[in-house]
C-alpha cells in the first residue's frame, strides 16, 4: 500500500465526513450490514432454541434405537467426538397396586438423563426435575396415577420389587409418539432394573443410545454411524423426530429466510442510490484532480481507500447495532432470556455481505470517476463517461443474488431471486419508462405544468424502480407474511385434534360412537385402515433394490397404511388430477360406474419419493391377494395438522372387502380427561395416544416464529424508508438547482410547493403501481414454487399500493425538499 | 450600464443584490420603486419575475427541460396562456427554432446562452441583468451573443446591467460602473 496515498485517502475521508458527503452511504450500510446481522444473530438464536426444543422431544441431538445391545464402539466414537452418552432400556411389563394390575413401559435410566429438554414433575409441588429417581423409587405418569388412583409417597409394584412412587411426571420427553408407546410410563433408575428380575432372555427390550453435544462433532458422529449402522438399528435426530415438528422448523427457517431477503434487497438498493450519489458529488474534485496529474490508477486507489475505511467503520457500525437489536429483541419482545448465544458465522456473514453490498455497487461508478475527462474543469457540461446501464445493474444483480443464495441458504430460492430480480428489473424499466414517455406526451399535448413534462428526461425512472423496489418488498412481506402466518395458524385452531385413537375393530365402530355421544364428545370420522405392500408399478416388479433413495427403499419394504374413502379429506389439498366422486362427467352419470372405478390418490411427497406419477398402474399386496389401480390424483397433505394422513387412499371398492381397523383422531377438551381414561377402560384393545405436547411444541414455534418476523418487518420498513430517502436525495442536488434558476426566474415558494409535490405525487403514484405489480408476480412465485400454500389475490394491495406509495413520497419529499426553496438562490448557482 | 472590475472586485455580488437574488448584511436597493429587502424572499421572486431577465456565465438551463420548455419556463410561472407561440417565436429570434426540442446538453455552449438570452427576453423584461454572458465562450461565439443581446435590448428597450471584464464590451454599454476591492472608483 502506498503509505502517502492512504493518508490522502484518509484526509479526504475526514474532509467529507465532516462535510457529510458520507452520511447517507454509510448510514445505508450500517443499515444494511445492521439488518443482515440483527436477522442472521436473532435467527441463529431462533433457530438454535427450535432445534433445542425439538431435541427435548429426543432428549438428545442424536437418537439410535434398536432391540438389541449396541456395539461399544458407537459409545466410544462418540465419546472419542466429546459428546455426552446415556444408554436407556424400556420395556414391557405388568406393575401392580394393592390388588390392581396393569400394562406399562417401564423405562430405565442412568444419571444424566435426559441430556436435551427437561422433565417437569411434581412430588407435592411441580418443577423441573434436577436428576432421575433414587435408587427403590420410582416417578409414574399421570395415567397410570387416575387409573390406580395414586398418590405420591404410595408402592408400587414392578416384577419381584416394590417401588415408592415419588413423583408424578407432570411433562415427559423422550416418548416415542408412535402406536406402540402409549402405555402408562414409569420412569426407573437404572441401578433398580436387576432387581425387578424382569430383564430375561427373550425380552421385549428397546434401547437406546442418546448422544448430545456440538452440531459439529454431532454432525461428524452422524455421518460416521450412517456407515456402522446394522439393519435393525434406526438413527434418529431432531428432523426425524416428528414430521409435524420438521415442517413447522422448515416453514420457520423459510420465513426468516424471506425475511433476511427482503432485507438485503433494499439495503442494496440503499447502497447503490447513496453511492451513485458520491460518485456524482465527486466529479468536479477528480476532474481537477486530474488537470493536476493524478494517473487514473492512483486516483482509483484514492477513492478506494476511502470506500475502504467507510465500509470498515460502517460495518462495524451495523454489527454493533446488530448486535444490540437483537439482544433488545431477545430480551423484551420474546421476553426469553435462556436462549442460546449467537454464533460468529452470522456476523461475519454479514459483515462480508456488507462490503460486498458496498462494492457490488459501488465498483463500478468509481471505475467511471477514474476516467473522467480532466476537461470537465473547463468544459462543466461533461458528466461521467457512460459505462453501460446493463453492465452496472447487472453485476449488482449478481451480487445481490450470490449474497441472497448465501443468505437463504437454498439454491432454489436463491436461484429464484436471480431470475426475478433480472427479469424484474428488465421489466420494471421498461414499464417506467413507457409511463413516463406516456406522460412526457400527454403533457406536452395537454399543456400540463413543466413538472410533469421533464420527468421523461431526468432521472426519475432511477428513483421510480428504487422506490417501487421498496415498496414491493414491503407490500410481499406484508402479504406473504399475513397470508403465510394465517394459514399456518388456522391449521392448528384451539379444538386442533389432540387425541388419536387407532386399533378400532370393524364391530366396535357402533359402540365406540356411542361412548363419544355420552361422554359429550364430538364424535370423530373413523377411518378404515388396511395394511398393504407396493409390489409393482406398471407392472413392473419392484423391490428395495430398485430404488437408491434410503427412504424410497424403507417405504417399499414394510406395508402400507392404506385407507379408503369416498370423499377426499378436507384438511388434504388436491394438485394434480381429480378425485374420483367429481370425475364422472353427466355423460356417464350411472351409479354403477362409479362404484366400479378402481382408482388411487397418493401424497404428493411419497409419489416424488417413490417416482409415481399420475396415471401409473400401482399393484399392491394385501393379505396375500393383490390388486391393481391407477393412480387418478395426488394430493398434497398438511403433516402439522394433527390429522391422520394417509400416503395412500383408494376407492371404497378396492379396499372395502378386506380386514381392516379404524383410527381416528379428536379434541378432547381439557374438562373431559377423565373420559380417556374411560375410553381405555371400556375398550382396552384400541390404543389412545395423547398428543397435547406436540401440539403444544408446534404452536411454541408458530408463536416464536411469528414475532420473530414481526420485528424483522419492522427493520425492512426502516430500510424501505432509507430507500425512500436515499432515492429523493438522489435527485436532490438537481432539485436545489433547479428551484434556484426558478426562483431567479420569479417562482414563489408556494409554486415550488406545488411543483415538487406534484411531482412526488407522481414518482409515488408509479412507483405504488409497479410496486404493487411486481409484490403481486413475486407473491405468486414465492406462494406457488416456494412456500407451497395456495396463492390469493389480495386486492387490498394494489389499494395500499397506490396510496401507500403517494403518500409516503410526498411526505418524505415535502420534508426533504423544504430547505430547497429557502437558500438564497445567488449561493446555489455560484456554489456549482 | 457596465460594471466592470477585477476578478473579487464584488462585481457578482453587486449583481446579485441589485437583483434581490442575495441578502445584504446592510443596506438596501430599490427596483422600480420597490424596497427589495422589505420583501420576503416570494415577494422579491414575483417581482423579479413581472421585472427582470438574467443571463448567467453558466447559462442556468435546466437540464430536464428541452429549449423550447426552458424559454416558456417564465411565462408559465406568470401565468401566460400562449407561453408555447411566445417561446416559440423567442427562440425563432435568437435563431434557434430548429433545435427547439434538444436537452442543453445537446446544445453547443453558443447555443445554450442564446436559448437563456430567449429565456431572458421572453416576457419583455424591463431591466436585464446579465452576468459575464460571455464568460464561458469563444471570441466568436462571445461575439455573437453580444451582438444579439444588444440588438434584443434596443429592439424591446430594456435597461441592461452587464457584469464583466471584457473593456471593449464595457464601452458599449452607455455608463460604466468600476469596481475594486468592494468598492466603486471613478
């Protein structure tokens, strides 16, 4: 580095500093690098807290099952990574009270369990528990203290042992929510299990192997054992843990994701507006600069220092404020003060994006400085040699799409934002342009005032696409959150299904809708269920073999929950072909016909999976008889909305004929819990499942998620506002020099007033449009290929568009341009 | 009248003054009658504009609006109904009618001062102040706008103020101001 020419470069800076030349670039920075590093740090920590959450669910990061011992080596691997280890064991067994007898899951545990989330008991008063049961006692579930009706302090017997029951688990973790678990728990430690003399040859033992610690150890220990791992061992981690959970985590990184976005857009826009600025501010001094024999190199060099020490200071700037809005977020709008701490990566992540940001879009005017004519000195009408338009937006472009690829961490979003932000630029031009052609015409041929009539010829189509930028961020936010959020929400309502029920037998389907109608219940639809394997498709044979996909080669091996109705259900959305009650056409109204179709309807996920498609010929094995169908539909399926889903539906005349049991899923209202005791009492061979706490989970992060945005919608306002800002102090200096020949020429204040206002009223009325066109195309790409939800029109948004957009330009102009009209104009036009 | 004098001699600044388009920290001028500085800065606008034409140094076209648009600027700040005819024949005088719909920065200098002379004669002005017109030209072109301008004053009869250091263009004018140091000398 040239030593003298940087502290030229820093004497320059200081210069403009004072002379506030840098205020609006770096404020746009500190704004940008501020709201990537408020978003990136507080998602972390959002994210950090889900996954923590949903770990509570494991009770570990890492989860292998199995029926069997494990190998020591997987304990020592992942001791060897530094992870923390527990081994537990659950099985089945009769415990007994006074003369009572009943089935539960006794699970033995070490100390040190659970390593992820907290049990909550209660042994007289609730809290979290802070280690496992002593040695002789043990902690019992709820149900199984109604159904004995225990108290704490009572025995109970497991196998040869008598245990003090000392608590009541209040909230458990680790529960395998699947059909098998839905006995009463009894939690034991593990130095008791001998003991009980249940632990035999041949018995129904699961253990498992929890692991926790680092992500990065445990991601190094998850690949590691994906290649150890013997055929009945299963691995789980937070994502496998319920699909309901990974949809809502999934859903929730794609918000914030759009969010960080939108963000980064405006900044952008932010960024290039202040720097084309400078640039501009800039041209007299190079040019003199020049005349005195600075090579363009050096000149360069000059002015990239300079960008240099502003984008250091600002980007220092904007992860400080960063730093402290999001501990400010933590602490008084989640009101959470045991969320993890960030992690460095989203600092730098946006400390690296800033000055990306800075010369992604500032490069390029400074190439043009370097080559300014020194005859500018005589000649002022020389402006900046042209550098292509395309080339300028173009690398900007690619910079804000590289950085959004980065930022979303998905390369179909990312690659998404590429293609819109060029195909939206192109377009948006082209659109403002034509306005304002379109109006520079009529003005002209209508005598309209001069205001009007010079926006075709300035830079206002600059300002129009910046604002309208802006705004279209906003209006998507906006509407894309609202919509999303709602239709998120709506799907898990108060009286959302907390109870499944499965194991109904055909003959039991009468009585069990009785015991609901006299327990005041709702009565639940019972849906049939028939087990059945995929054996071929067209005809072709098919095993695990044919497919390379893990997951494609797990659903062909084991059978199929098959189910059969006549209606699709509601709570399921059809994307491609029909159902079958709508496809038969007046022509062929006879009854008969329809009964006669044999056809299929599979989830859309599982036909992806699977390679389906419609129209496909699937044969299935169902107690040792097959049958063939088309498959007519595909249907998309909500997992988070506590519903029972089936992959696959047939019509009725396919599956009727064969053995099947009914499930069914229902709200229990809090008041009615004794009337699942009842149900189990009454019906002893179906099984309920209580699923409150993942319902509970769900929302947890539906709740956490929506303020999350809602803050970060506050930053993308602030940044639209710099926008705002920036894109009318852009044209400011050619405004103060245009009211000063004005006002020589004898216009009074009130019709400058009249003059700018129309004007913004103008650029705001465009910018609202196109704003407003573009937030609708956008909100379609992101509904339909994105996000995955149904896309509505909502015509509010053209409305606040248009209006939103007038208004808030002339307020911003009116404010920013008031000072225009009160300095002597003598001073502007010899201050050029 | 001619105000001529050294480069800080004050001769702007005088310029600016006489015109109301700056504020003294003392002292007063009177237009028309008019006490310049017992008017808001709107009230010295108005007059400026039933009263006064500039032409600057630098032109001070705006550089959105075509010459045409720039010469019928005034007019339509006073309200004029056939500002585009008037504007029109304007520029047809300074001989400009075929580049009516080019940007300034289309314009060759030359040009660009003869569509401020335009501008400046436009609404028949009855004083005319005129800052170094000549300042950012060539001799011929300098020439030519001198010729012009005193031609369009003699033509409408308006009283013109010419500030500049041009001794030769000085003498055209009928009484001679000099300058130095802020202050006037014989």
């Amino acid at each position: 580095m040239n030593r003298g020419r940087y502290l030229l470069a820093l004497n320059f800076f200081r210069r403009d500093w004072r002379a506030g030349e840098w205020r609006v670039l770096m404020l746009a920075l500190v704004l940008a690098v501020g709201s990537l590093s408020t978003v990136g740090l507080f998602a972390d920590r959002v994210r950090q807290a889900l996954s923590l959450q949903a770990a509570s669910l494991l009770g570990a990061d890492l989860r292998i099952s199995s029926t069997r011992p494990f190998s020591p080596e997987y304990r020592k691997l992942a001791e060897k990574l530094g992870l923390r280890v527990v081994e537990n064991r659950t099985f089945p067994s009769m415990v007994s009270h006074q003369d009572q007898v009943t089935l539960a899951e006794i699970q033995s545990v070490p100390a040190g369990y659970p390593l992820r989330g907290k049990i909550d008991i209660n042994d007289g008063i609730t809290h979290v528990a802070t280690g496992i049961p002593h040695a002789g006692s043990v902690w019992v579930d709820e149900r199984l203290m109604r159904r004995f009706d225990l108290h704490v302090g009572d025995e109970l017997g497991v196998g040869q042992q008598r245990f003090v029951v000392a608590a009541r688990i209040v909230k458990d973790i680790d529960q395998s929510v699947g059909f098998a678990s839905f006995s009463s728990r009894v939690l034991m430690n593990e130095v008791d299990v001998a003991g009980t003399g249940l632990l035999q040859e041949g018995s129904r033992i699961a253990y498992r192997l929890m692991i926790a610690g680092e992500p990065a150890p445990i991601s190094a220990l998850r690949i590691a054992l994906k290649g150890m791992l013997s055929s009945g061992e299963k691995l789980e981690d937070v994502t496998d843990a319920r699909p309901e959970i990974r949809t809502a985590l999934e859903r929730a990184e794609q918000f914030l994701g759009l969010a960080a976005l939108t963000t980064a857009l405006l900044a952008g826009v932010a960024v290039m507006l202040a720097a084309r600025r400078y640039v501009l501010r800039h041209l007299d001094a190079c040019a003199v600069m020049r005349c005195l024999g600075i090579t363009q190199s050096a000149l360069l060099q000059l002015f990239l220092y300079q960008f240099l020490i502003a984008g250091f200071i600002a980007v220092l700037g904007g992860l400080l404020s960063g730093y402290l809005v999001q501990a400010a977020l933590v602490e008084w709008v989640m009101r959470a003060t045991d969320l993890p701490q960030p992690g460095f990566l989203p600092a730098i992540k946006a400390a690296l994006s800033g000055f990306a940001l800075l010369f992604g879009f500032a490069f390029l005017p400074l190439l043009q400085l370097r080559r300014i004519s020194p005859l500018r000195v005589i000649r002022r009408e020389l402006g900046l040699p042209g550098v292509s338009a395309w080339l300028v937006y173009g690398i900007a472009a690619l910079v804000l799409a590289s950085l959004f690829l980065w930022q979303a961490g998905s390369l179909k979003l990312g690659l998404f934002v590429l293609a819109g932000l060029l195909v939206g630029l192109l377009m948006a031009w082209c659109v403002v342009w034509l306005w304002l052609r379109v109006l520079a015409y009529a003005a002209v041929r209508f005598s309209w005032p001069h205001s009007l009539r010079k926006l075709a010829n300035s830079s206002v189509a600059v300002q129009v696409v910046a604002l309208s930028l802006g705004g279209m961020a906003l209006l998507v936010l906006t509407l894309v959150r609202g919509d999303l959020l709602q239709s998120w929400q709506g799907k898990l309502p108060f009286d959302a299904p907390n109870r499944f029920v499965v194991g109904i037998q055909s003959e039991q389907r009468q009585s069990l809708q009785e015991f609901f109608r006299q327990q005041a219940v709702s009565v639940p639809e019972l849906l049939p269920m028939v087990k059945g394997r995929l054996v071929a498709v067209n005809g072709q044979a098919i095993s695990a073999g044919s497919f390379a996909d893990p997951r494609a080669k797990g659903l062909v091996e084991r059978e199929f929950n098959l189910s059969y109705a006549q209606k699709m259900p509601v709570w399921n959305t059809l994307v491609q072909g029909r159902w079958w009650n709508e496809s038969h056409t007046p022509a062929s109204p006879s009854r008969g016909n329809e009964d006669n179709n044999a056809e299929l309807s599979v989830e859309e996920g599982i036909a992806k999976t699977l390679n389906i498609h419609l129209g496909d010929q699937l044969t299935y094995d169902v107690a040792g008889s097959l049958f063939s169908a088309p498959v007519t539909s595909l249907r998309r399926v909500q997992w988070d909305s506590m519903r029972v889903n089936f992959f696959v539906i047939a019509t009725p005349v396919l599956l009727q004929d064969y053995p099947a049991s009914y499930l069914a899923s229902f709200y229990l209202p809090p008041d009615k819990v004794l009337a699942g005791d009842a149900l189990s009492r009454q019906f002893p061979n179906m099984l309920l499942i209580d699923i409150r706490e993942v319902i509970e989970q769900v929302r947890g992060i539906i709740a956490q998620v929506s303020q999350t945005v809602s803050v970060v919608f506050v930053y993308t306002l602030l940044s639209g506002l710099l926008v705002l800002y920036a894109a009318l102090l852009a044209t400011q200096d050619e405004r103060i020099h245009e009211a000063a020949v004005l006002r020589v020429l004898g216009a009074d204040s009130a019709y400058l007033r009249r003059l700018y206002l129309s004007e913004f009223a103008v650029i705001g009325l465009l910018a609202g449009l196109l704003a407003s066109l573009a937030a609708v195309a956008l909100g379609w790409v992101l509904a339909r290929y994105v996000l995955d939800i149904p896309y509505r029109l909502n015509s509010i948004i053209w409305l606040s568009g248009v209006s939103g957009g007038i208004v808030m330009v002339m307020l911003v102009g009116y404010f920013s341009t008031r000072r225009v009209a009160k300095i002597p104009p003598l001073r502007v036009l010899r201050g050029e | 009248m001619a105000i001529t004098g050294a480069s800080g001699s004050g001769k702007s600044t005088l310029l600016g003054l006489l015109a109301g388009l700056d504020v003294p920290g003392s002292g007063t001028v009177k237009l028309d009658g008019t006490d310049l500085f017992l008017l808001d800065e709107d009230g010295r606008a108005r007059l400026r504009a039933k009263l006064a034409g500039f032409v600057f140094q630098s032109f001070q076209l705006l550089p959105t609006l075509s010459a045409l648009e720039n010469v019928m600027l005034p007019l339509e700040l006073q309200g004029v109904r056939d500002a585009r005819a008037r504007a029109t024949e304007s520029l047809n005088e300074v001989g400009l009618a075929l580049r009516a719909h080019h940007l300034p920065k289309h314009l060759s200098g030359g040009e660009q001062q003869r569509v401020a002379l335009a501008r400046a004669f436009v609404c028949g002005p009855k004083i005319l102040f005129a800052d170094e017109p000549t300042g950012n030209l060539d001799a011929g072109n300098g020439a030519q706008i001198m010729d012009l301008m005193f031609e369009l004053n003699r033509l409408q009869g308006t009283t013109l103020i010419l500030v500049t250091h041009d001794e030769l263009l000085s003498k055209r004018c009928g009484k001679q101001l000099r300058l130095e140091a802020g202050r006037m000398v014989p």
